[in-house]
C-alpha cells in the first residue's frame, strides 16, 4: 500500500518497519517467584528513594540558579511520589500478579495518565506530562540504563512513529535505522532537520500510516518523493532497490569533490559549512569536505537530559569540535530552546503558540546564569581555534545589545582571571524574523556577521507553522515575500561591510544555492548530506549566470514563476543528476 507525505531527508530505504511507540524504555513482562516478591517490592522502594534523591538534587539545583518559581515544577513531581496511594498500588500489583515491578508500576502510572488525559480541567489534563516524566525517572532507576527501545531494534529497521522529538531523532543510529517515518511535522521540523543530519531517509506528515503498519511488515521509503509504501510487492521493492543503487554510486563519485573549493566557473569562491547538532559530527562535516561548521545548533546539549549540562562538560565538547575543525571556522549558535525544543528542567510550561512564545534569545536572556555560563564554554573553546558565535531569534535592537553585553562582561572577566581565549572572537546574529530583516541596517552596525536562518524565516514570514504537516505545502522558501527579505538583509550588511550566510534548509538544495550565491551571499550552511551536492552545482555554474537569474527572480510575483525561471536559467547548467526529479523543495 503506497502512502505520500512530505520528503524530509533524501535517500532511499528498504527493510523491516518497526512500530515506534512513545516509550523511553522497552519494559518486559516477567513473572517474579513467589518467595522472591519481597525482594521485588524491595527494588520498588529503593528506586523511589533513589529518583527521590535525584529530583531533589535536581529542585535544589534549579532553585539557586533559576529561582524558586522555576523549581515548582519538581515539588510536584515529588509529591506523586509520594503518593501513598502509588505505592499501596505497586506493592499489590506486585504481590497479586507476581509479575515484575516495572512492568506493574508501569501500568498503574498509564491508568492514571489515561484518566487524566480524560479530565475536562485543562491544568488537570496538563498534569499528564508530569506524571509520565515521574513514570521515566523511576523506570529509569528500575532498569538501570536498560537500552531504550530504539537501540533494541531486532535488526536494522524503517521506523515509523507517530511523532518522534528532536532529542529523541539525535540518538537514532544511521546504521540501525534505515528509514524514518512519522505521521505528523514537516520539511523543516527539527525532528526531520536531525534526521536529514544523519544521512536517514525521512518522510514526515504520513498521515495513517500506523493504521496499517505493523512491526515486521515490509517498508520502503523514498526521501526524495516523499512517499512510502507498506508490504510492496517484489517489484515495486524492487524499483526502490534500484534507485537506492543509484544514488549511492553519485554519491561516492561525489567524494571526489571533497578537498574541492566551492568555486563558480568564472571564480566566484562561497564559504560551504556543516550544519551539526552535537559534539562528534565534524566528521562527518570533515568527510563531506565542508570549509567550517556554519552551524552548530548547541540547545541539543540541552535536550534528552535532566539537568543543567556544567560549563565544563560544554568547554570540553566545544573544544573538540574546535579543535578538530582547525582551522576552519565553527559558528557556535548559541542554545535555541522553546519552540518545539524544550527542556522541562528549565521550567518551561505548555504555551499556546511556542513558536511565538519563549524562545531562542527571549528564552536566553530570561536566564542569565545559564546564557552566561554557555557563553563563557564558549569563549574559553576560542582558544583552541577558529571560533565565532551567534544568537537565534533576534527580533529587536535591544535583545542584540542586552547580549552582546553580556559577552563584553564574560570577556572581560576572562581577561581578568588570565583565562585564554580569543578577545577578537566573531559575534553575530541569526536574521530569523521578519523584524530583523527590516532593521539589518541597524543590527549591522552592531554584530560582525548575519548567518540567515531561512527556515524560521520563511514560517514567519509567511505566517506558516513550520511544523504543521497541514499547511507544507503553503510553506514555500522560494516564495518572492521571502526572496526579497534575503535580499534586503544581504544588501544591508554588504553596505556596512558585513558577511553573510544563509544555514535554512534551503540552502542545501542545490538549485536554490545557486539562486543565493547569485543573490550575493557569503556563505551557505546545510547538512554533511547536502554539502557534496551544493559544492557540485555551484562549480558548475557561472556567477554572473547566477546572478542575472537571482535578480530575475526578485521581479517575479510568484514561487511557481520562481521555480520556471530556475528551470529555464540554471538547470541547463547543472549536472543533470543533481535537477532529476527528486528534490523536495
Ligand atoms: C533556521 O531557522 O533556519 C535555522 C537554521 O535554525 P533552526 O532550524 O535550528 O531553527
Ligand atoms: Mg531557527
């Protein structure tokens, strides 16, 4: 049964489907003997003293570095601990099936989820979230570091799920998991963004599918298309085969781009940086023969976690890609959480429009102690390399100043202290809003670099929820509204001297880079994936072609008349596998 939804990392898989349901660990049914019920119900009371103790490190912790209001949350997690009523259940449960305690407490902890989930009271429903949190910390506890169900998979597998969180996608092996599947999000997801990271063939927005799919079933995905099919007859199985054959003999001849500058034919030479989200996956940016990190989304150290990560532990991590990336560039994005990014621990709530709501630098500056302590892993990483830093979200003057003095108070506290680090470190700024794009002249004046963030651009700039499977196919970069926003900010930063990239999604389509190149930008980020790609289209093109087209398309009144005049001017010019009919933008 074919099924179309939206392509959201490019690639080809076929293999066993394997059903992901929300779960953090896979708990198993075994039966518990009679005489060994007392040693169970033992186990029971000692992994609620331990995540007792955990959580109230953890509260204490939040407490002094964020406030007793931010705390509150884990009082209430404390207090269903404590719940006689829970424990009266667990030990029962135990004594009565003689089965193991996870699996006991597991089920108590769904029932009363479901019955909550069920309560008219919206602060009630809310209260669901903080029991399933409590229900994985003692999980936690009870399974010590038991693999999650999926680092279990049987073998390697298409994984479909109804949704999956950025966190949650980090961790997904590329080996292990061949394909990936949901049934909600979009293109530009983070979710879809991390998978696309990892060289995993992605679909998103497959409305339906976990109707039909089981565990075991045959899968197939085409990233490129953006369609899947579930139990394929050989032949179509087959044709999927084949495709996937395809693709990897272009990409290995790709490798041999690798230590290639990106250069135009007539000598134009674009900046190519890696898009990472966490420590390790320079190499991959090494591989793929990227100039620097034009990217590193740091909020991911964040996620996935329970608490804090120590200014250390980031000094470290941020060193080794540093260090390693010498003497190319890394561009620190510094942490963009809120929006569908969120890390419970610090105190984040449910918001009825997160992506308008407290994030990126409004969630940063909210927080001082924890910015500054980032900001200061940062610079103290700069002396080990070549390192630059930038805020997400800016949408106003004072968000750029309030930050940047707060870098000046960290430099010069380091100064002081004789800690090493590089005074002259780059500062820039993400242009994200359509409020930053109409003041780049003032923000100019102020940051070294603009790195564009499209993605976020395009969703308000259009007014279209990035995520929001429903609406993808409005949410359109190559819209003119957005082109011009691209070119306004280019143009206002060129007059005061300034750089400027662009690390959105849409540069790592190689059509659409060619258009920025020809729009005058400095530099362009995407995933390792893509990287190999651009780097091919750009060397075969000329700059003056490139930008005679770009200037064509900021005439044109729509995308669709975009995209005919990139068909007319610059597909001729490109290989021809790069232009086949696959891409998703
Ligand atoms: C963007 O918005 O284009 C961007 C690069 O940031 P993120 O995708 O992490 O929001
Ligand atoms: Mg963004």
């Amino acid at each position: 049964m074919r099924y179309d939804g939206i392509a959201a990392s490019p690639g080809i898989a076929v293999g066993p489907i394997f059903c992901y349901q929300h779960e953090e660990y896979a708990v198993r049914d075994t039966p518990v003997a009679p005489e060994r019920v007392g040693e169970e119900i033992e186990r029971f009371h000692r992994a609620l003293a331990a995540a007792r103790k955990d959580l109230a490190r953890l509260r204490d912790g939040i407490a002094a570095e964020l406030g007793e209001l931010e705390a509150a949350i884990y009082d209430t997690h404390l207090m269903i601990l404590d719940d006689p009523e829970l424990l009266k259940a667990v030990e029962e449960g135990i004594r009565r099936e003689g089965r193991n305690t996870a699996w006991i407490f597991r089920g108590y902890m769904s029932a009363a989820a479901a019955r909550l989930g069920q309560v008219q009271d919206e602060y009630l429903r809310e209260r669901r979230a903080d029991l399933v949190d409590v229900e994985r910390r003692v999980l936690r506890q009870l399974l010590e570091d038991a693999p999650r169900a999926l680092d279990e998979l049987p073998q390697p597998s298409v994984v479909m799920a109804h949704d999956l969180g950025p966190s949650e996608v980090a961790v997904l092996k590329p080996g292990r998991v061949l394909g990936f599947v949901t049934e909600v999000g979009g293109r530009t997801s983070h979710s879809a963004i991390v998978a696309r990271g990892r060289g995993i063939p992605t679909v998103v927005g497959v409305r339906g599918v976990l109707q039909h799919a089981r565990t075991g079933d045959l899968g197939a995905v085409d990233g490129y298309a953006g369609q899947v099919e579930v139990n394929p007859d050989e032949e179509t199985a087959g044709r999927y085969r084949q495709r996937q054959a395809m693709l990897e003999s272009e990409a290995r001849a790709l490798v041999q781009l690798k230590d290639e500058p990106a250069v135009t034919l007539d000598g134009r030479t674009v900046e190519l940086g890696a898009n990472i989200e966490l420590p390790g996956e320079e190499e991959q940016a090494l591989e793929a023969g990227a100039d620097g990190i034009g990217l590193f989304r740091t909020e991911f150290f964040y996620l996935g976690r329970f608490e804090l990560p120590t200014e250390e532990e980031q000094y470290v991590a941020y060193r080794g890609v540093t260090e390693r990336m010498a003497p190319r560039p890394v561009i620190f994005r510094t942490m963009d959480l809120g929006g569908d990014k969120v890390a419970s621990y610090l105190g984040a709530s449910h918001e009825t429009n997160p992506f308008l709501g407290w994030r990126g630098i409004r969630f940063a500056l909210h927080h001082p102690d924890v910015f500054r302590t980032q900001i200061r892993a940062i610079y103290r990483a700069s002396a080990h390399g070549r390192v630059r830093m930038m805020f997400p979200m800016v949408s106003n003057l004072d968000e750029l100043l309030s930050t940047t003095r707060l870098c000046v108070a960290v430099q010069a506290e380091l100064e002081r202290k004789g800690v090493p680090h590089d005074p002259q470190l780059e500062i820039g700024l993400m242009i994200e809003t359509p409020s930053s794009v109409w003041i780049a002249d003032v923000l100019a004046r102020h940051a070294r670099f603009f790195s564009i963030g499209s993605n976020d651009l395009v969703q308000y700039t259009l007014a279209i929820d990035r995520d929001n499977e429903r609406l993808s196919h409005l949410y359109e970069p190559l819209e003119p509204a957005v082109l011009r926003s691209i070119h306004h900010t280019i143009a206002a930063a060129h007059a005061a001297g300034r750089w400027v990239g662009i690390c959105g999604e849409m540069a790592g389509d190689p059509r659409t880079a060619v258009l920025l190149l020809g729009l005058g930008v400095d530099e362009l980020s995407m995933t390792c994936f893509d990287l190999p790609r651009v780097k091919a289209a750009i060397r075969s093109v000329r700059y003056d072609q490139a930008r005679e087209a770009a200037l064509a398309a900021l005439e044109e009144t729509s995308a669709a008349g975009v995209k005919a005049l990139m068909r007319d001017r610059l597909e001729s010019h490109l290989p021809s596998f790069l232009v086949a009919k696959r891409s998703p933008l």
